[in-house]
C-alpha cells in the first residue's frame, strides 16, 4: 500500500476483466492499475487506451513483480482456484471472476489460503440493481414472510470458448444461488437436481457432463424451499439471469427479458367480497443504488464513454445491472481498511457449493444430497 493508503491493482484477463480496468482508474482510494493477459495485442491495446500504468504477458512475471497490492482474476474457470492460491501465497489480496471452484476439493483449498489474507468472489448478482431494490424491498416490510424463491439463468454458449463446451450448468449456478440465499438470509441444506436434454456431439467437450440444461430443487434452512434452473445449450430462450422471491404481502419477478421492467405484487386484505386477497401488480424501472458509491464511480452504472486523463474518449460498458462499480469498490474498500469483503471465502463457499453438489445430484438420477455448510 502507498503512503497515502492508495492500493495498486493489478487485472488478470482483458475479457471480462477489462470491464474493470476504467472502475478502478478512477476509484480514489486506487493508485496504479495493471493488466496481464497471454494474449500481447489485447494488453498492447488497452493499456494504451486505458492509461495503464502497467502490462504482462505472463501473470508469473506480474506475480514476481513487487508491485501490486492485490490482483482480480478474470480468466477462464479452470484457472481461477490455482492462480488464486497463487496471488494470496504472495500475501496480495485476491478477487476472482466467479466461480470460487468447480469441485467441493477447490473450495477447500481457497478457503484454506484465503484464512489469513483477503479474498472476494465477484460475484456480480449480488450488486445488480434488481437485488439491491428486493433486499430494500424485504426489509422494508413489504414482501412479508419470504414463503419461495425461483430463479434461472439462461445463455446460449454456441460460438464461446472450447473450454465451455460441456460445462456442467450445475457449476455455474452462484448467479443464481447466491441471490436466493442472500434474500432468503439462509444457507442451502440440501438438493436434488435433474439433468434435461441431450448434449449436441458439438458441445460435449470432454463427454463428462451430458446435460445442456439441469434443475434443482434445493431445500433451505429456515423451511424453504427455491428452485434453480440453469441452461447453456440446446434452448432458444433469449439471455436471462435472475429470480424471483415470493412472500406472503408482496413479491418480485424478474424482468422477462434483459432490460425490461421488473414486476411487483402487492397483495391487500381479504375482504369478503371476493375469493382470494386483491393483488396489485406494478411494472417497475428498477432504480440504480448510487448512494452506497463513491462520486468518482456513480456514473458508471450504466454505459457510457469514459476519458482517461490525457487520452481520448473510450466506451464503457455497464453490464449485469450497474454491479461492477458496486464491486469494485467493495473490494478495494475492504483491502483498504484491512476488513474482510461481503463476498469473503465463507460466502463464496456457501453460494458455490449449491451448485457443484446439485450436478453431482443430476450425474445420480436426482437423489437427494446434502450441501456442506460454510
Ligand atoms: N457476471 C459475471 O460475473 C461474469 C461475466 C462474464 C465472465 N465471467 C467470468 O470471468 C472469467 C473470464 O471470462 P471471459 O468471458 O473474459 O473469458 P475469456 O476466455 O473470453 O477470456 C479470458 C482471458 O484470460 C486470458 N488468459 C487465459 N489464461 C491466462 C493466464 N494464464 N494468464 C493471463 N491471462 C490468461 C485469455 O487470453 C483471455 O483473454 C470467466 O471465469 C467467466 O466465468 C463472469
């Protein structure tokens, strides 16, 4: 850390990652900011329009380097528990892409490491504007007793990286799980989950996983029960990743598809003139949370163009509703303060599980299993 508190930030991955790269240029508490990808011409690019202070092509070389406070890895899943274990041996505060791992072993492993650093998973459907309005939503009173909870992700991966193929749904479900748990306030027990469909030969990958589309049903502690459904290929269903909560005064379902308005139920008193309590439903433009930003950030929840200092303008996205700089700043405020982040190792591990044993559940005919508690 610098002598004025300010943490220096070093990027792995310019897919994703470079989603990021203008969030923390500009975050006050950040100093210099860094990008490593294998791939020379996309750091050459970015570093040069992004004003880097730094770039790699070898996340070794950068992890050798003695710069750098702490490393966000935004890189394909197979990496993320090695190279994590990797920048936290270093003593560095670590963020990775989700998933936290792709097997209960990973988990362990990341946990174990992260016991005496800094560790985020970032996990964007925890900040998305819908999440942040249902929690208020909850709290405020106005959903009642949360009775159910549902949600599903859906994205066509045709056409994405060879290491995709074949990805068991199941493994990819936090988006999912991680609302569900954090609005439900509980921890998943238990699952049983059912693969649907037959994987193309185009897109089984390595054969190991035969499901293009797989649902569960997962039983929470507190009495209730949510389902998940999760879906990579062979579905004509336009790009959706989201839930919905049910309580006993009032409700929220996710908009339909990706930019539409959310919808609200709010139920009334039974009154004896009719059967059934009256239901009002509201279409909603979900508001963005911006008080919980730094100004420097709040801009940037929705696209826009962003000039770097001295350089001309470029175009920044604001995908997965306004969450990046939500994400940003809680993992830099955490290593700033010294503090574990909200999505800390225990987290991650209690909305990553879910999904890795429900896949376990689908490759069994659907038993019924239990999912180790964080
Ligand atoms: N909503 C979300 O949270 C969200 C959205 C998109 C992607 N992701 C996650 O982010 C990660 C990256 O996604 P993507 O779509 O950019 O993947 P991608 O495969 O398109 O890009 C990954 C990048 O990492 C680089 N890379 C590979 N190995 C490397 C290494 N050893 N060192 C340095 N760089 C390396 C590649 O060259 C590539 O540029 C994935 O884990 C994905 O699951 C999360």
């Amino acid at each position: 850390m610098r002598d004025s508190g300010a943490i220096d930030v070093l990027v792995v991955g310019a897919g994703f990652g470079h989603e990021f790269l203008h969030l923390y240029r500009e975050h006050p508490l950040v100093g210099e900011v860094g990008l490593c990808d294998l791939r020379a011409d996309a750091v050459a690019t970015l570093g040069a329009a992004y004003g880097l202070d730094a770039v790699y092509t070898s996340f070794e070389e950068a992890l050798a380097s003695t710069r750098w406070d702490a490393v966000h890895i935004a890189t394909p899943v197979h990496l993320h528990v090695e190279q994590t274990l990797a920048v936290l041996a270093t003593g560095r505060a670590c963020a990775s892409a989700v998933p936290m791992a792709t097997t209960l072993d990973g988990i362990a492993k990341v946990m174990d490491a992260a016991a005496g650093g800094t560790y985020m998973m970032m996990e964007t459907a925890l900040y998305q504007r819908e999440y942040l309005h249902a929690l208020a939503l909850r709290d405020s009173g106005a959903l009642g007793r949360i009775g159910y909870l549902s949600g599903a992700h859906m994205q066509d991966l045709d056409g994405f990286p060879p290491y995709w193929m074949g990805y068991a749904p199941m493994q990819y479900a936090t988006h999912i799980v991680a609302p569900l748990l954090g609005l439900a306030g509980a921890a998943a027990e238990s699952v049983a989950c059912l693969g649907s469909g037959t994987l193309l030969p185009s897109h089984a990958g390595d054969g190991s996983n035969p499901f293009p589309i797989e649902s569960a049903l997962f039983r929470l502690g507190g009495g209730l029960a949510a389902q998940v459904t999760m879906s990579f290929f062979e579905n004509a269903r336009s790009y959706t990743e989201g839930f919905n909560v049910y309580g006993d005064l009032g409700a929220l379902e996710w908009p339909s598809v990706e930019g539409g308005p959310a919808v609200t139920y709010a139920a009334g008193p039974q009154d004896g003139a009719r059967r059934g309590r009256p239901i009002e439903r509201t279409e909603l433009e979900v508001p963005d949370r911006l008080d919980t930003l730094p100004e420097e950030l709040r801009g940037f929840t929705r696209p826009g163009m962003w000039t770097p200092a001295g350089l001309d303008p470029v175009r920044v996205e604001a995908w997965h509703g306004g969450s990046h700089p939500h994400l940003v700043h809680e993992f830099v405020s955490a290593v700033h303060a010294g503090r574990a982040p909200a999505i800390d190792a225990r987290v991650a591990a209690s909305v990553t599980a879910p999904g890795i044993v429900a896949h376990e559940s689908a490759l069994r005919g659907g038993v019924m299993l239990e999912v180790p508690g964080y």
